[in-house]
C-alpha cells in the first residue's frame, strides 16, 4: 500500500510537472520523453534469462499493436488535458476510466458485471457531471483530450487482458514505451524545440522520471498486494491533483467541484469494498472446495486401507 501510495504520488507531481511545461515546449514533446525516461526502469522488472530485445518481440503482436497506440494516445492527451486544465478537473474526467472499462469488458470480454459495479460506475459519472456542470460551463479541447486519455487507458487495460498468454514481462512493458516514443516522435518533429532554460530542463527530467519512478513503484506494489488493494490508493491522486493546484498554480476550487470530487472518490471506495467482498468470497470458495478435495482424499485413503484388510489372505 505505501508503494501504491508513492507510484500515485509520483505520477501526480510528475503531471504538475507536465502542466508547468505548458507553453515553454510541445505536449508531444513532453511525452516523449516520458517514453525515454522508462526506460530507465528496464533493468528493475527483468527477469533472469529475459533478453531486452524481448521488448520488441511479443508473442501477440496484434495485442501489442494495440497496447502500444492506446499507451500512446493517453500519453499525448493527458500531458494536452493537464497543459489546458486545473489538475482535479483533468483528473476528474480521467477517472472515468473505470466506466471504460467496465463498458469494454461486456462487449469485448462478454464478462459479467454486478449491479454494484453499475452503480459504482454509475456515481463516478455523477460526479465527473457535478464538476464539469456541461451547459453551465463552456467546455473545450483539453477537456477532450482529458475523455480521450481516460478511454485510451480503458484501451490499454483490455489489451493487457487479452494479452494475459503473453508471459515475458519485458514484452508487455515494451508497449508501453515504443508506442509512446513511435507516436510522440513523430508528431513532435513538426514543432518541436529545444528546451530554453535549465528551468525546462528541470520540468522535463522530473515528468519523465517521476512517471518512470511511478511505473517502477506501481509495478512493486502489484508483486507485494493484491490488485484490488494496489487500486485504491489511485484516488489520492484527486488530493494531490487539489493541492498542487490550489498551492502551485493558484486555482482555487468552487464549491460545486468540491461536491463532484468527493462523489468521484466515494465510487472509487465503494467499488474498492465491491472488489474486496468479491474476492474474499472467492477465496473462501476456493478454501471450502481445498477442504473438500482434502477430506474426500482422506476418505478414499482410508477406503483403500480398509479394503486391503478385509481382502488380505487369512493363514491357515
């Protein structure tokens, strides 16, 4: 959980970093070079007898075709989103991933979803409502790019499912950083500019690092805790989002957008519970049907040891 809670917290402070970038440098540019700075993190999730060329070299392509434009896509759009928006309210947009990705696994997976994850899904909608208040507020491109960014993750997240045959690490990491690198160096080529001052320079290591810092720190936590523990520190990401933007950018939040978060993180919480309750009962399911083999093993045994008695030859 602290691992979960430090990836988030660098992910965070590395898009603060991004926004402060705006108008100094490209947002392709900027993504760049989170896709350079990934790689730095190669050397930590190699596994014993993995070779780096396992990066471009998957066993799905087709997966990883997909994986590595979606990564690209929400890449460029959210460094776009954070550039033209206060922190929560990109934030806010970008955690409608969950309805993405809920929507994607019925139609693409055919997977079940209970009427608590609706419902979930349903209140995170409600309060991404509440703080944009469309027909009340004028909305615009970032705001676009905040909703593209949040379904391209969606995006990302299916690809990873479908491409649970993949077993080598490196290849479903290798994505993550070619797509970005790919698709970011080409659109950049167009207006991109050297950074002027060290003060860029500053901003620019410290987005790529700490989004490479974060992955690392994500990655360890996924190893240590279960899935559904590792996701729920993902809504401290709202208070950081509040903090540096009320303390760094000086934007201050409307009552409105208070209400709206705090109805985003209470969906982030009851789908938490929803997960937990979930897979507790199928732990206990799998304890129960353990037992179960257990005792009928057991069973068998002595079944066999009682045969064996009566069968043996009685000596005369």
């Amino acid at each position: 959980m602290a691992l979960a809670f430090g990836a988030y917290a660098s992910f965070s402070i590395s898009d603060a970093f991004s926004k402060l970038l705006a108008g100094s440098l490209d947002p392709f540019e900027v993504a760049f070079s989170g896709g350079v700075f990934g790689f730095l993190i190669l050397p930590f999730i190699r596994q014993s007898g993995e070779s780096y060329l396992d990066i471009v070299r998957p066993q799905l392509w087709g997966m990883w075709i997909l994986r590595a434009f979606c990564v690209f896509v929400a890449t460029a759009a959210s460094v776009e989103a954070f550039m033209l928006l206060p922190m929560p309210e990109a934030l806010s947009l970008m955690f409608l991933m969950p309805l993405f990705v809920t929507i994607l696994s019925v139609v693409l997976l055919k997977e079940k979803v209970t009427f608590w994850a609706w419902l979930a899904v349903f209140l995170g909608f409600t309060g991404v409502l509440i703080v944009l208040r469309p027909g009340f507020r004028a909305l615009h491109f970032g705001h676009f790019c905040a909703l593209l960014a949040a379904f391209a993750n969606a995006g990302s997240v299916i690809a990873y499912r479908l491409a649970d045959r993949e077993k080598t690490r490196l290849s479903l990491f290798g994505s993550s950083l070619i797509g970005p690198l790919l698709g970011n160096g080409l659109l950049m080529g167009v207006h991109a500019t050297w950074p002027a001052t060290m003060v860029d320079w500053i901003y620019l290591f410290g987005y790529g690092f700490l989004a490479a810092l974060g992955q690392l720190m994500m990655m360890m936590a996924t190893a240590r805790a279960p899935a559904n523990r590792v996701a729920l520190p993902q809504y401290s990401q709202m208070v950081w989002g509040v903090v540096l933007s009320y303390v760094v950018f000086h934007e201050p939040l409307d009552r409105w957008t208070i209400i709206g978060i705090s109805v985003l993180m209470f969906s982030g919480v009851l789908n938490w519970i929803r997960q937990r309750i979930r897979y507790e009962r199928m732990a206990m399911r799998e304890r129960k049907a353990r037992k179960a083999a257990l005792a009928a093993a057991k069973e068998k045994a002595a079944a066999a040891a009682r045969a064996s008695i009566v069968l043996k030859p009685v000596r005369h």
